[in-house]
C-alpha cells in the first residue's frame, strides 16, 4: 500500500465484526467486500489500483526438478511450525511458500515455477544457524535460513526480476469516531 495520512503507520485498531447469522455462511470473496465496506464506513477509506513495475523476486525451480511431494490428503492447506523451527506445510501450492517467502523477506516474491497442484513439504532452515561461537549479534538470519532452505531441501530458488504488480494507493482515509 502506498499514500494515505501520516498516522497509517504507527497507529494500530482492532477490528471486531460479526455478520449477521441470517445471511448463512459467508463466501471469501463476500467477507472480503464486507471488510471493505465496514472500512469505507469506519475509515472512510477511499482507494484505488496501480499497475506499476517494481523489482522483484521470483521462485523458480533450481537446477534439478523440485522435491516436492505430491499432497497425501488433499484438503484444506495447513502451515505449522514445530519448536524446533521446522515448517510443515500440508496440502499446501507453490503460492503459499510464495506468500510466506514474502512475509518473511518483507519484499514483493512471486511464482515463476509454473507448479500446480497440492504438496505436503517442509523446511529446516535451522540447519543454517551458526553455531554460537560464530555469531555476532543475535547470529541467526531468518529470512536467509529461510532462502537457504528452500533452495537445498526443495530445489526452488530466487531470482531478481522486474515485474508489474497491482498496488493499492490509499487516497483518503480518517481516523475512526468512536
């Protein structure tokens, strides 16, 4: 998101909203209109959509074909995280690695494996800890582990691109009146 008052970024809400029972259960797609509704209410938030080129990163496959699983239960996706760091992702498709990739590398990654389908995989990227008589500082660089991982245990890795993504410019918004 780009634009918008100052405040955007350091002030923080709870949003608690409930639909109504008589409407039944809510599509995605439903709830996602509702939410921006309520925020054009509360918010008076008004927007619109950018194409614009930006850098970016890409998954692809490395060198060999990926280590991929096909899904044993396909179902609904799950992603969990063990205490030892380990992620396991269960029924899961190329863009929810994407998306966490993204997350995590706080930087625009999109897929360029061209992948389809439901996979159960995980990822270590512990094994990429220094020990400690080799850190400085805290020593451990997540978002590398993370890249790192991808790339040994499940033959993808990142690439620099350009490539045009839709961008959400915020031209107004207000803070909320109790």
């Amino acid at each position: 998101m780009h634009g918008g008052p100052d405040w955007l970024d350091v002030e923080r809400f709870d949003i608690i909203a409930k639909a109504d029972e008589a409407d039944g259960e809510i599509k995605p797609e439903d709830r996602n209109a509702m939410v921006q509704t309520l925020l054009e209410d509360r918010f008076k938030l008004q927007f619109h959509i950018e194409s614009k080129e930006m850098p970016v990163l890409a998954l692809v496959i490395d060198k060999e074909a990926p280590k991929l699983q096909d899904a044993k239960e396909p179902g609904p996706s799950a992603f969990t995280t063990t205490r030892s760091g380990e992620m396991i992702f269960k029924s899961s498709s190329i863009i929810g690695l994407v998306n966490l990739m993204a997350n995590i590398l706080q930087t625009p990654v999109v897929d360029g494996t061209g992948i389809k389908g439901l996979y159960d995989f995980s990822l270590d990227p512990m094994r990429f800890a220094l020990p400690p008589s080799d850190r400085t500082g805290d020593g451990f660089d997540r978002a590398q582990a993370v890249v790192m991982a991808v790339q040994e245990q499940l033959g993808l890795k990142l690439e620099k691109r350009r490539a045009n993504l839709d961008i959400t410019i915020i031209d107004r918004a207000e803070r909320p009146v109790n």
